[in-house]
C-alpha cells in the first residue's frame, strides 16, 4: 500500500474514532442527572419504609 494512501486512511479512522469517543461521553453526560435521581429515589423510599417499619402499626390505648 502507497505510504500516503495508508496514512491517509488511518487519519479517516482516528477521526471516525474521536468521534466515537465524543459522541459516547456526550452519552454518558446526559445519563448522569437520571442516574442521580433514580439514586435519590430510591433513597427516600428506602428511608420511608424504614420509618413505616419503625411505628407501630396498633397503638395501645392509654390507660387512665
């Protein structure tokens, strides 16, 4: 293969490889903030079951 020729492919796919790269990350960023809130939701229901688990579910009536 002409030396030219094979560099001018590997520049065709380094470029087709940045933006690979590129269009991935972008990806990745704006699957973040979900991520975040899926956690933070799932913490809240964690933390309310808890709190149901800990009352009780027949208070005893006072006695006099």
């Amino acid at each position: 293969m002409h030396p030219e020729t094979h560099l001018a492919l590997h520049h065709t796919r380094a470029a087709e490889l940045q933006a690979q790269a590129v269009a991935h990350r972008l990806a990745t960023e704006a699957r973040a903030p979900r991520q975040e809130l899926r956690t933070r939701l799932g913490w809240t229901l964690v933390e309310l079951g808890l709190r149901l688990a800990a009352t009780p579910n027949n208070p005893k009536p006072a006695v006099a």
